[in-house]
C-alpha cells in the first residue's frame, strides 16, 4: 500500500527542484563565460527535464503493473 502523503511530498520535492535547476541554468546562461555558461545551463535543464519525467512515478492514483499469468506454460 502506498503512503499519499510520502508521494504528495516526492511529488512537491520532484517539482520544486525542477524549478531550482531551470533557475540555476538561466543564471548561469546569463552570468557564465559563454562555452561554460551554455554546457552548464544545458546540464541543468537536462537534469530539470529528467525530474518532471519522474512525476508520473509518484501518482498516487496510478494502478500498480500486474504480472503475466504463468498458468498457460
């Protein structure tokens, strides 16, 4: 069984450090020498885009996956 109010907390954690990370990336695109700036801010906005893709794990409606039945081998 799974715990709503751990999930509800990954959840607003997953998001909130998106927001840090996409941040962080336009500072340093805006304050950053320019090939350092852009590898970096790129490097962050890759990392935010990996956390919201992980949002979908922490649904707390989402139907767990059911295992293929064996009794037909």
């Amino acid at each position: 069984m799974r715990n709503l109010g751990t999930l509800f907390v990954l959840r607003l954690l997953l998001v909130s450090n998106a927001l840090v990370m996409t941040a962080v990336g336009g500072i340093a695109l805006a304050f950053v020498e320019r090939p350092a700036g852009v590898i970096i801010a790129a490097g962050c906005w890759v990392l935010a885009c990996v956390l919201l893709c992980l949002l979908p794990l922490t649904d707390p409606y989402r139907r767990p996956r059911r295992r293929a039945s064996t009794e037909g081998q």
